[in-house]
C-alpha cells in the first residue's frame, strides 16, 4: 500500500458529516506552554476533521461556542460549559 501523506478516514463514523466543534488547534497551541513540556499527540480539532466532521470555531479564541446537530451537543473550550448544559437541560425537559 502506498503512503500518500495524508490521514486515513475513520470508514463510515457514526458522526461523520455532523457539525460539530471541540478546542481548536490555534487554543491548542496557546496552551501548550501550560503542559509543562508534555507534546500533544494529535489535535482534537485535525483528528475529528480527518474522520468526516465538519468542524466549526468560534471567531474569537476562549470565547463559548456551542455547536448542536441533530443529538449531538459540543462545546469548544471551557467558556462554552454553560451554554453545553443550557442546550442539554433544555432537552431533558
């Protein structure tokens, strides 16, 4: 098999398509000085994006975003905690 430099796709994911957002690479990055000299493995944003979601940020950096599809409630940092527990209570009612 030939080694194309790019990520395989995880085949046929159950939330493949769906909009989704999590911390991004560029909030990543700005807290990794906070690791202390840990390395991150992969970035959450690249890993769901290679698997078939369709990622969505907020404009500004640590600011809430709050992204729903369908069943599916993600929030990208943790400014978006209470906008995540708003939208999920809102369907437990």
């Amino acid at each position: 098999m030939e080694n194309t430099g790019k990520a395989a796709r995880a085949p046929e994911w159950i939330y493949s398509g769906y909009k989704v957002t999590v911390i991004s690479n560029q909030e990543e990055l700005q807290a990794k000085p906070q690791l202390g000299g840990g390395e991150m493995k992969f970035y959450p944003q690249t890993a769901l994006q290679q698997a078939g979601a369709q990622y969505s940020s907020n404009t500004a950096p640590w600011t809430a975003n709050v992204v729903v599809d369908r069943e599916l409630i993600t929030g990208q940092n943790p400014a978006s905690a209470v906008g995540v527990a708003r939208e999920l209570l809102g369907r437990l009612k």
